[in-house]
C-alpha cells in the first residue's frame, strides 16, 4: 500500500461522509438548533438579570455544546453499521484508525463546527463583551473537535445496542469533564485577570493527546463491536 | 523459578481450574476479612480518643469512610489492569476479573461519599460541597456505573466483557487528567478547600492503625467476595462446557 492510495482512501471516506449528510440537511440543523434551544432555555430557567446570565454564559454554551455534540453520535457509525457499510470499511487494507479520524473529522465539520459559528451569537445574548466572545471562539474551536473525538469511541462501544442513546451518554459525558472545565473556565480566568493563556495551552493538549489515542480506541473498540 | 511461575499463572488463568482454587480460597478471606473488621472497629469505639482536634465523637465515620475511598480508587486500577491484560492477551480469567470486581468498586464509593455526606454535615455545616476530592469521586462513581451499564447492555458476554474492558482502560487513563483538572477548577473558583495537614500532625496512632487495619479488613472482604461473584460468572459463560455440565449435575 502506497502512502497515497491511504491519503486518497482517508479523503473519499470524507467526502462521502460530508455528501451523504449535505443530502439529508435536516440531520446537520437538528444538532444546531438543539444547541440554540438548550442555550434559549437558561435565561427561562434561571431570570433574565444580565449580571448572573453574563457569569454563567461561558458555562451554559459550553454544556450546551457537549450535549448536542454527544446527541449527534449516536450517526456517527450507526447507518453505516445497519447497511453493512462499516464492515468493508473494517476489510480495508488501511489503518482502521485513519479511516476512523476521517469519518471524525466529518463529524466534527458537520456538528462541531457550526456550533462554534453560532456560538458568539449566542454568547451576544448572554451579554458577553467582544474579547470575551473571541476568546470563547477559540476555546469551542479548540474544544469541539476533541470531544467528537472522545465522543467516537463511545459510539463505536455502544454500536447497535438497544438503548444505545443514553447509554453512550454515561460512558462519554464523565470523559468530557476536563474538556470543559478548562473550556469555560478560560472566560471566567481571563476575566479574573488571570489571563487564558493556561486554559488554551492545555486545550491545545487535550486536543493533540485524543487525537493520537482517540482513534486508536475507536478502532479497537469497533473491531470488538463487529466480532 | 521465572519458568515455574509462568506455569503456575498460566495453570490458574483457565476458568477450570481457577473455580475450585477460588472456593478454597474464599473461607480464608471471609474469615480474616471477618476477624479484622472486628479488631479495627474495637480500635475505632474503644480505643481511639473521642476527640480529633476539634472534631467530636462524630470523627470516628473516618474509620469507614477513609478505608473505603482508598478500595473505591484501588479496585479501579486492579479493575482496569485485568482489563487491560484481557484486551493484549486475550486471557478469559482476566475478562471475568474485571467484571467481577465493578459492583464492589462501585459500592466503595457510593459508601464514601455517603459517609462522606454524613460526617461532612456536622464538620463543615453541609452535606456537600463542591471540594475537588468528593467532585473526583463522584465521577469516579459515574465511570464505574458506566462500565456496568455498558456490560449489562450488551448480551453476548464475550463483546461485553471485552467492550467495558475497553471502556475501563481508556477511564484509567482518563481518571488523573480528571482528578488534577477538577483539583484546577476548584482552585480557580476557590471553593472550600479541606486540608488535613494540621489533623495529621495530632493524629492520635491508634486512629492511624484502626484505619488501616479496616483498610485490610476492606481488602480482604473484596477479595472474598470477587472471588464468590467470579465463580459465579465461570458457571454462567462456562455452561456448555462439560465440566461445569458434570459439576451442576453431581451437586444436584
């Protein structure tokens, strides 16, 4: 196997990922619009004082996020497990690991990242100022893609389980705790002039740290799900 | 020597002759699990002082809930290095392991946090507070409940053990990125922050022994009953094998 034919391989799994889901739109905006709803609620649920909403708005995008970025893995690997897809993905000569970064990669374009787009909107309404939007830009931007990949191996253990929904739920949501801790709290630190400086640099390695080993597990625990 | 061993592990990882090793074991450490309890909890009513510094009687829960924090941490490494030897060797004797001592591991820590809960009202005035130790074992429970749902989810019991296996080494991993990233938070948000340096300094020894000699009565109950619930596990995934066939019907 030339090195090429792994880069053409990895790029057409992309590709048809990205196609399959501009053919159904509906599946892309559901993810967002729960983002946008979720966010919508807060100021329902807890008054519409600007102070408290401007202190716990970091804290509310980013749970927000977490849970419609878990909410869309459950099609990360399920319509292609049903039509028999993912088992001539496994009978590839490829690494399993780099098709599996690919279709992450995918995921993450199609429900990471135009939460990302959208959350400085959102973040306008909680009343955050301009440096605190950015800076919130960047944390979701550094964010979001480390979950979608912690969020593969879930899917990939609880693929074409009944229930499978919430259970990934449990296993993944634990696994994201430090992706958010560090994620809102770079508003809170920065605003306490502390600066953010720490809080991205050690989201920078979340994000390298689960893109070695994330796909790594996916791909084992796919193989022990198709056995 | 090294040879030797080898032979010996390697003799025992078989589900059929782990079985009745295990049966003879589990008398051994019920009972000194048993007989440690009881001299631990006499250190702890009788002889330890009834003030620590300026903690009343109410102190004495440490002798519970300190040693079963330690076994809530200690069983999720033993758990995830059977797991993790099942995954690399492939060994069904480990697999078993690991799903045997989930359930105990998760009651550790529900029993130290509720503990935890009670002995926290009287000294700091609430039942909870958001103090990086207890937020780190509350996930701790959450990975543990996790593991078994994922087990309980699945019905082929080779892809169940194997799949939680997984899910605990990737936890394993995961669990000091948590504990130090929520120990940062709660620094950050500067929270209520317990340190029992000061406590230490005056412990009393005989506080210091109770403790660890129900930490070994702890140890040792685990060691019983995973035994109890592993056999218990050879019967059900062994069942269509022949020997376990030849044992059910010469007991019946």
């Amino acid at each position: 196997m030339s090195e090429s034919s792994l880069l053409l391989a990895s790029r057409s799994m992309l590709v048809r990922d990205l196609t399959l889901a501009m053919r159904r739109k509906a599946d892309v905006l559901t993810t967002l619009f729960f983002f946008l709803i979720v966010v919508s609620l807060f100021p329902l649920g807890v008054g519409p004082q600007m102070e408290m909403l401007r202190g716990i708005a970091p804290g509310v995008i980013w749970v927000a996020a977490l849970l419609a970025s878990m909410l869309s893995l459950g099609r990360l690997f399920s319509d292609d497990y049903q039509d028999g897809t993912l088992e001539q993905i496994l009978l590839e000569p490829h690494p399993l690991s780099v098709l599996v970064l690919s279709k992450v990669l995918a995921h993450w374009l199609l429900s990471g990242l135009p939460l990302v787009i959208f959350s400085p909107l959102l973040a306008m309404q909680l009343g955050l100022d301009g440096e605190a939007i950015v800076l919130l830009l960047i944390t979701l931007m550094l964010g979001t893609p480390a979950l979608s990949l912690i969020g593969a191996v879930g899917a990939a253990l609880t693929l074409g389980l009944r229930g499978g929904g919430v259970l990934i739920s449990l296993l993944v949501l634990p696994l994201y705790i430090p992706i958010l801790i560090f994620g809102a709290g770079a508003v809170e630190s920065q605003n306490a002039g502390l600066g953010a400086q720490a809080h991205l640099s050690i989201l920078g390695a979340f994000l390298m740290l689960t893109l070695v080993f994330a796909p790594i597990s996916t791909a084992t625990a796919l193989r022990i799900s198709m056995d | 020597m090294g040879f030797k061993n080898s032979v010996i592990w390697l003799y025992f990882s078989s589900p059929r002759n782990f079985y009745p090793f295990a049966g003879k074991l589990i008398p051994w450490f019920g009972w000194l699990a048993a007989v440690l309890m009881i001299i631990g909890l006499y250190i702890g009513f009788f002889v330890a002082p009834p003030v620590l510094s300026d903690q009343k009687e109410y102190y004495v829960i440490i002798f519970i809930h300190v040693p079963a924090a330690w076994m809530s941490m200690f069983i999720y490494i033993i758990m995830s290095l059977y797991a993790f030897i099942a995954l690399v060797w492939n060994i069904k004797m480990s697999e078993m392991m690991a799903t045997a001592l989930a359930p105990t591991g998760a009651m550790f820590t529900f029993l130290a946090l509720w503990t935890g809960a009670l002995w926290g009202r009287p000294s700091w005035g609430a039942y909870w507070v958001w103090d990086a130790r207890l937020t780190s074992e509350l996930i701790l429970l959450f990975l543990y409940i996790g593991f078994m749902s994922l087990q309980s989810a699945i019905d082929d019991p080779r892809r169940a053990a194997r799949a939680s296996g997984l899910l605990a080494v990737v936890g394993a991993i995961n669990v000091p990125i948590i504990y130090f990233s929520v120990r940062w938070w709660n620094t950050l948000h500067q929270g209520f922050s317990v340190q029992p340096a000061q406590t230490q300094q005056l412990m009393d020894p005989s506080i210091k022994w109770g403790m660890l000699i129900l930490a070994l009565a702890f140890w040792m109950y685990t060691i019983a009953v995973v035994l109890y619930r592993v056999r218990t596990i050879i019967l059900e995934r062994e069942r269509q094998t022949t020997w376990v066939q030849e044992l059910v019907s010469s007991k019946s």
